[in-house]
C-alpha cells in the first residue's frame, strides 16, 4: 500500500508503541497521543493462531500467513485531530505482539 501526502525528513513520526502477550482475549498496543492533526496510524499484530480480528473504525491493509499457524494483520486510519489512540483486537491465540506507529502528513 502506498500514501501520498506525507511528511518527509528526520520529524515524521507523530507516536510509536508496542505491545506483547501470553494469553488469549485482546491484543494491543501501548497507548500512544498525537500531536499533529491529521496522520496516518498504522496498527500491525502478530498471533499465533489465524482467528483474530476485526478492529471496527480502521481500514485493513493486509493478512500475512507466518510460519505455519502464525497469522499477522495491519489497519490504517487516517485522523482529523490530534488525540489518543489505543487500538485492539480480540484473539485466540496464546502469544502475540504488536506495533503502532503515527506519521504525519505533509503541512
């Protein structure tokens, strides 16, 4: 998937966070609070069991099938105000991990 409209340079992250687990029931990432009005926040998860999912108010990018039962998944938004963003998913699997980032889009 590809964006037009970004910020380039060294100052194009707005927020970065990451989260992991043991257990089945929610998968999230840490909180993370942008400060630019409009960005693009991507969410990714990794599980290691393929039922998971869906995240309502974010768009899907992608599912990928790693190494064997292993499943990963990503969701974009993009914001009109700066804000907290907490997102999560329900699963089933018995570990997980995952990543979010928010980038700015060009002034």
């Amino acid at each position: 998937m590809e964006w037009s409209g970004m910020a380039t340079g060294p100052d194009v992250l707005d927020g970065t966070g990451n989260g992991s687990g043991q257990s089945s029931g929610s998968a999230s990432a840490m909180s993370i609070t942008t400060q630019n009005a409009v960005d693009l926040v991507v969410f990714d998860v990794a599980v290691d069991n393929p039922d998971f999912g869906p995240l309502p108010d974010w768009s899907p990018i992608d599912t990928v099938t790693i190494e064997g039962n292993s499943t990963e998944r990503a969701w974009y938004q993009i914001t009109s105000s700066a804000g907290p963003f907490h997102p999560t998913v329900p699963e089933n699997g018995t570990q997980w991990d995952t990543a979010i980032a928010a980038f700015k889009a060009a002034p």
